[in-house]
C-alpha cells in the first residue's frame, strides 16, 4: 500500500478525508519500521526501593541488554557491567536509599558500560533479572540486595581472573631516535564512569580535561613536528596504569596530564604543574596527589588479586634523568602559563601522583585550574577563553624539544 501512495502523491489530488486517511497510514507505516540495528541501548531512569529485608534497584532501559554483576570491598561496593549505553539520566539525580548510599555510572571501556553501586556495608546481590516490558514500562533491569556479615561477605566474593600485565622494557629517554619526530602524550584526566570534580555550575571535569586535550592536540599538530597520542579521545574511562602504559607502549618522549580539581578554598585560583616526588610538597598537592590516585577505586577495580608489583609502580624505579627532565619542562611550562594565564604563586609543586610513575617517560601533570573556583570554572568551560590556556602549553612544548636540542 505504501509504494501506491507514494506514486499516487506526484498527481497532487487528494480531498479532505483522503488525504487525513493516507497521513494516518504513513504514522502508521512508521511506527511498524523496526529499531535500527545495531542502536545503542538506552537508560531512561533509576530508581531505588527500599523493602523489609532488601534495597532494590531498577534501572529503565530501551532494550534488552546482557550484564555481568560481583561485589568487592574496600570500600564495600557493587559493580555492573552493561553493554555501551547512552545515559538520560545523572547520578546526581537520582535518590539513594536503604542501603545505597551513593553511584556512579558511565562508559567503562569501549563496549562496556559500568555501574558502580555504593553500599553502606557488606551486601550480597540477592537476585539480578531483567523484566519484560509490560504495562506503561519498558524493559527494566533490577538488582536487589541484602546485608550480610563480613564473613559472608568474602566467602561470596566474587574473584574474577585478571590478565597479566604486559611487560615494556625501560628505554632511557635518551635513546630516542634521533630524526623521528618527538611523540607527545597528552591524558585528560578521568573520563567515562569517573567524573572528577563537578565545578559550582555543574561542569564536570573530565569534559574540561578532554577538551582541552583535543584543542592542544590540534595546535601541536599544525606545526607538524609532533606526533600527538591522547590517551582517550571520547568519554571513556581509563584506568591509571593504562595511562601511563600507553604513554610508554607509544614510545612517549612527554607525558602531559591534564585535570581541574577543586580544593576548600574556593577564593583560590589558577594553574600549576605537578612532576613526581615521593614528598609532596604541600598538604594541598598531597591532598590532591590521594584523590586523583584514587580513580580506578571510584570506577570499581579490584585490586585485591594482584601483587605489589602490579598495583603500584615503585617510585624508586624512576630514573633520576626522567625526573630532571620533568622538572625542565615543568619550569618551562610554568613561565609560559604566567604569561597567559592566572597562575598560582607556587606554581611548580611535587606529589606522588600515580599517573606520572612511568620511569622512561618524562611526566607532567597540569592543574589547568580549579572547578571550586567560579571564574576558573568560567575560564575551562570556555572554548574562547581556554586558547590562552593552550597556547601556553604548546609554547612550553616547544621551548622544552629546542632546549633539547641544543644539549644534543
């Protein structure tokens, strides 16, 4: 009947009635179409329900999905994994009962969304199903919970097998070849699942460190001395010691991560450099140094099967000529932020931050500015207003490989 009225449309003939009754068909005709293949899941809302003995969770979605559920500690919470999604609905939104007392949810990795759940104790996952839809419902995914005992708790466990972590020899920075083009590494910070700071206005951090990268991969790109490796290129989380492995799996000759923090005093403003040290230097970059290392615990990694070796690279194995070299660029970039930028007065700062721990990879970390400050918060959402911001960085890369190459 469609391709009839179709053809019949071109004669321009229609009265009143026919042309209401063919525009009912082709509503009609639209709606028996198929979803397109292939489209991205959809969460609509969140909702939780507290009941005698179990907290429930629901989560509306647009179709099927498949999931994958365990529990871990330190703190005590629930990881879902899902299927990529699209989300319409915030964490912030949602009313966290029973016992919830906080989630985040976001894309994991490529293909893979996750839903970190957490509890206010120890908790087993009781039932998890997935509802057909019914009634004025879609589909909906539920997961209810109980409290248990501790000892129930880690006889429940769930202790999935990690691959290993793949082995990268240590190459001095010096023995870069010679005539290839300089490889800059750039990470904005966070992503995905984890957030970071959410400024005053709503403006969350991991867009700003994003952006941002992409403005000052672009800038150095146009100069076309560069190589430029981001370590995401959309709102994906990554993991800290992925960072810093695809910074030394891409043979990196500098490493520039990018954040936008928050910190109590709200009157403070403006950028600053981190580089490694064992000792921070201030209780502030200490501070910040905790919370940024903190990451891969908010997106709910399990650390509990892996050796020292695996979950922390060792300070010690940074070489002492990396270290010289982070601090060269550091100083660098700190006299070319002053000129563009607010800076803070004690502009080069040292912490442990775990994302600068690559031993053969010179590594920055920039504090762009802060979210807790309303007019750095202006400033970073600001496409306009950040080209200073990374004009000066670029500026810094520069100055940092001609004083290279007038050592050689």
């Amino acid at each position: 009947m469609l391709p009839y009225f179709l053809k019949w449309r071109k004669t321009g003939r229609r009265s009143g009635v026919t042309s209401l009754f063919l525009s009912l068909i082709t509503v009609v005709c639209s709606l028996a179409l198929p979803a397109a293949v292939g489209a991205t899941p959809v969460v609509t809302d969140v909702r939780t329900g507290v009941h005698t003995d179990m907290t429930r969770l629901v989560l509306d979605v647009s179709d099927k999905v498949n999931y994958r559920i365990f529990v871990l500690d330190n703190p005590y919470r629930i990881v879902v994994d899902l299927p990529e999604v699209a989300w319409q609905v915030k964490a912030d939104q949602v009313q966290y009962r029973g016992l919830i007392k906080g989630m985040r949810f976001g894309l994991f990795e490529a293909g893979t969304s996750r839903v970190v759940i957490d509890t206010k104790g120890p908790v087993k996952v009781r039932q998890a199903f997935l509802l057909p839809p019914r009634a004025n419902f879609g589909f909906r995914f539920v997961i209810d919970m109980s409290a248990v005992g501790s000892e129930e708790f880690k006889r429940t466990k769930n202790t999935t097998k990690k691959k290993p972590a793949t082995q990268v020899a240590i190459v001095p920075p010096g023995a870069r070849k010679p005539n290839a083009k300089p490889i800059i590494v750039i990470d904005p910070g966070h992503g995905g699942i984890d957030p970071g700071t959410i400024g005053g206005r709503g403006t969350y951090e991991k867009n700003v460190t994003l952006g941002v990268a992409k403005e000052l991969q672009k800038y150095l790109l146009k100069s076309n001395k560069y190589k430029v490796i981001l370590t995401r290129n959309r709102d994906v989380f990554v993991r800290l010691r992925n960072r810093v492995s695809k910074g030394r799996n891409a043979g990196g000759d500098l490493f520039i991560s990018l954040h936008a923090d928050s910190i109590s005093r709200r009157d403070v403003r403006g950028a600053s450099v981190y580089t490694l040290s064992e000792k921070a230097s201030d209780k502030e970059a200490a501070a910040l140094a905790r919370k940024e290392n903190k990451a891969d615990i908010i997106a709910g990694m399990d650390f509990g099967d892996q050796s020292k070796d695996v979950a922390n690279i060792l300070i010690d194995l940074v070489q002492r000529e990396t270290m010289n070299l982070s601090a060269t660029f550091a100083n660098i970039a700190v006299d070319q932020l002053a000129a563009g930028v607010t800076v803070l007065r004690r502009s080069h700062r040292y912490a442990g931050f775990a994302v600068l721990k690559a031993p053969d990879v010179p590594s920055v970390l920039v504090e762009m500015g802060y979210l807790s400050n309303a007019k750095d918060e202006q400033m970073l959402k600001s496409p306009k207003r950040r080209r200073k911001l990374v004009r000066s960085l670029g500026k810094a890369v520069d100055g940092y490989f001609a004083r290279k190459l007038t050592q050689q």
